[in-house]
C-alpha cells in the first residue's frame, strides 16, 4: 500500500498566493514565461523556470541556471513572500472551474513506492527532460511542483477531508488569470492525519500519475544520486519522498488531446486510404460524441469519422490516439513517430474547434483532428497492466498550480 506523509511545506503568505502562483513549468514556452515576468516580478515561474533571469539564448540546462532557482527560494523566504510551516502537515487543496471541482490530498509520497510500482505510470519519460528536472531539485533543493495523482474512489476518505473542509477556515482561496478557483486548508489535527494515513495504508492499493511522470522520474533518480553521495543513508531522509496532490478518480477531469498536421495528401486521396476503416461523412458537429468517433477540418469543410475496423486486444492500442495514428496518420499523412516528427502538433482539449480551425484555415497546418477523451478507468487498466499510452493521449483540466506549497529537501 502507498505512503502518504505529511510534511513542512513551504508556502507563500496569504496576500502574495495569488500573484507567485503560475501555470506548471512545462505547460508554458519560455517566452511565454518571460512574457509573465514582465508582468509579475513574484511569478512562480522565476522558479520553476529560471532561464527567465537571464538573456534569451542561455543555455537553459546550465548549472547557472539552476542555482538561480535556488537563490529565489532563498530570496522569497528573506524578503517573506515565503514561509514554512513549523510542523508537518496534510494539505486540502480544491480547485473549481466551471462545472469541475477537484479536491486533493497534498503529502509527500514514497521513491521506493514509486521504484515498486505502487505509484503506477502510463507514460514513457524523455531523457533530457528528467536530466533537466534531476538537476533543478538537486541544484534547487527542492520539489518545486506537484506530481498529479489519482486513485480510485474511496468514500470514507471523501467524507473525511469533505467534513474537515466544512469545518475549518482555509488558508487560501482566489481566482487566478485562468478562471480557476483555489483553495487551501491545512490539516493540523493530528488524529485526523492519522485517520488519513490509515485509510492509504490498508485500502489504496496504488496511486497512479495523471499528469507529471517526469518530475516524479526525476524524484526517484535524485534520491539514488543522494543516497549515494550520503554514507549514513537511512531511508528516512527527506530526499526519499516526493511532493504530490492525490485526487479521487471520479472528481477528475480528462479532456482530449487534439492534433494538427501537415500534409500535402488531398483530402480525396485520405478519404480513399481510410474507407476500409471508416463510416465518413461531411458534418456540423464541432466534437465526437463518442469514443470511436474523429471530428477532420480541413479547407473549410468539417467530415465525421467512425471507425468501424477490428478492435485490438491491448488496452493501449483501443485508445481513440492509438487507433487514429496506426490507421490514418501513419499510413495515410506519413506521421512515423508522432513524439518527434515536425509535422505534427497537438493541442489540449482546454482549446475549442475554433481554434483548431484557425490554425488550418491560416495555413499554420492542413487538417485538424478532434478526439474523443481518454477516460480515467482507460488510464487505470493500461497502469495496471503495464502498457503505455501513446504521447499526449490526455488533458487534465484543470492544472495543479505550482508556487502554493513546496517541499525542501533538508541538508
């Protein structure tokens, strides 16, 4: 069963939350993190993504770079835009959009759970982006951001935090630049931690990453890069646990993940390729109401797809994302390996089909394509079973936040 354990966070004081709060590090380009700075001079980002400190076309890989993060935390804490809570402590944090509200579990959870797979992964990682999140919390001495998890219902548990939120103040509560509101409280009531830990301990067989497999990666590598350096090692060093918000599974939002491509190939010539694999027609519906089901844009005209060939047996490859590349970006557009080939772009499902069909009708891409969401029980099995998802087959909405809490790895 997976640890959850609370801990010192460091946090901002109550009327600097809503101006360091940002976006995650990776969910931004660079410009548009300089762009917020300009803005902002308490933008989170300063952070999670200190290249913004220095002229555009430094190395964002350079040591520099990290130990600038480093130094703002540092810098935050002196001029008390931090501070870190004296004791340890389980955090509630909330987050409502629109119709979507998300309540979670804040804690530190286990590198060896991780490493033993009772913190379960769907994705494969990229090298360089887990050196480049090694080296900010090894530079940094700190985990930044949150990994997002998931688990499956459990009511008590949601009774629990439900009865604690309703009688208790909450730290922090505002509306940021996205629309989102967020919410903290803290639980200081030492029975009810216990109560919390109890329930991971004897009925969450697994956690599972919804979003942050690299920061999670980069947790694990950095706990053997530290245990090693450490000859009085012990396993209770705080570089052994990694900071997290845990979500009930039903609460979560996933939305698809779209694509854009570029292709010379006529739309007569993709329409005859897929016909073996596909009921097509022109349409005025702007998203698939079903899985199985693609919404294509291209020069104008809007056509539904149904796909109508064999069902795989895996998990993985039933995905709306898995079934679209083998049998038409693949074979039909050219798209090879979508995790690196430049003519192929994927867009959040937070983004409408207008914006998709601006982006087409600029002459930016050729043809749209417009899915159907991965469900959260899809994620679940394909984790269970050890496969892995195609890239980009999910859009959580919303975000966690990053700046509200951080954890210190303590020297």
């Amino acid at each position: 069963m997976p640890i959850v354990k609370p801990f010192k966070a460091v946090r901002p004081k109550v009327e600097f939350a809503k101006k360091i709060t940002s976006l995650p590090y990776d969910v931004i380009s660079e410009k548009e993190a300089r762009e917020e700075l300009n803005k902002n001079p308490l933008t989170f980002f300063r952070i999670g993504r200190p290249e913004i400190h220095f002229p555009e076309g430094t190395d964002p890989y350079s040591e520099k770079i990290y130990q600038k993060g480093k130094e703002t935390i540092q810098e935050f804490l002196e001029k008390k835009y931090f501070h870190q809570d004296e004791k340890e402590h389980f955090y509630i944090y909330r987050e409502i959009k629109g119709n979507i509200s998300q309540t979670g579990l804040v804690s530190l959870v286990s590198v060896e759970d991780y490493d033993q797979d009772l913190i379960k992964k769907h994705e494969l990682t990229r090298e360089e982006k887990e050196k480049d999140r090694v080296n900010h919390i090894v530079q940094t001495r700190a985990h930044a951001e949150p990994v997002f998890l998931a688990y499956p219902d459990h009511p008590e548990l949601s009774f629990l935090i439900k009865t604690y939120i309703e009688n208790h103040d909450c730290v922090y509560d505002f509306e940021d630049s996205q629309g989102v509101q967020n919410t903290l409280w803290i639980i200081e009531d030492a029975h009810i931690q216990f109560m919390i830990q109890s329930i991971f301990q004897s009925d969450i067989k697994a956690l599972y990453i919804a979003d942050g497999h690299h920061r999670a990666k980069a947790s694990s590598l950095t706990a053997e890069i530290l245990k090693k350096s450490n000859p009085n090692h012990t396993g209770n060093e705080s570089y052994n646990y990694f900071m997290a918000v845990s979500f009930p599974s039903t609460q979560l939002e996933i939305m698809a993940y779209n694509r854009v491509v570029k292709s010379s190939v006529s739309i007569q010539d993709l329409i005859e390729k897929t016909a073996q694999n596909f009921e097509i027609s022109e349409t005025e519906l702007k998203n698939p109401r079903n899985k199985g089901e693609f919404i294509l844009y291209h020069q104008g005209k809007t056509y539904l797809f149904q796909y109508k060939g064999k069902i795989p047996v895996l998990v993985s490859e039933k995905l709306d994302v898995s079934i679209l590349q083998k049998t038409l970006l693949d074979p039909v557009l050219g798209i090879k390996n979508p995790r690196t080939d430049k003519n192929i772009d994927f867009v959040g499902g937070i983004k409408s089909f207008d914006y998709l069909k601006k982006l087409v009708d600029s002459k930016e891409f050729d043809y749209a394509f417009l899915l159907y969401p991965t469900s959260i029980n899809d994620l679940f099995q394909i984790a269970d079973q050890n496969e892995i998802m195609p890239p980009k087959s999910t859009w959580f909405e919303p975000k966690l936040k990053s700046g509200l809490f951080l954890h210190l790895i303590e020297e």
